[in-house]
C-alpha cells in the first residue's frame, strides 16, 4: 500500500499531525480508536466519512515510522 495516497500532513491542519486526506481525522486518532478495542467496522459506523483502505493506510503509516525507528544505545 501507499499510504501517502491517503495521508497527507499540512502545518495549518491539526498542528502538522498526519491526518486523512479531505478529513481532520489523524492518525493518532484511528490508532488510538483501534488500541480502544474499536474494530475497523466500528470506526466506519461512527465515522462514515472514512472507508477500511483509510484506515488501513493509517496502519500502513504507523508501520513505515515504526521499521524507521532507530534506537540509540548510550
């Protein structure tokens, strides 16, 4: 996937966060919504402006920061 075909990150939107292309929805919202126990079912009835390739591309994006992560051994 690509998720940078659905998030996008803009400074005058939501403080800089990574947030859903055409949403103020970020992606700390979708993944603190699933760490809550929501399923992606879940978020698309309360948020039907969001579709599952959405919020796929969110996990997507968590992933690509996660495996680009470097830890600094003192």
């Amino acid at each position: 996937m690509v998720y940078t075909d659905y998030i996008e990150i803009k400074p005058e939107k939501r403080f800089g966060k990574p947030c859903i292309i055409s949403t103020r929805i970020s992606v700390y919202d979708v993944l603190s919504w699933m760490a809550e126990g929501m399923s992606i079912a879940d978020i698309i009835d309360d948020f039907p402006e969001l579709n599952e390739v959405q919020i796929k591309a969110c996990l997507a994006y968590a992933a690509d920061k996660e495996h680009k992560l470097k830890v600094l051994i003192a």
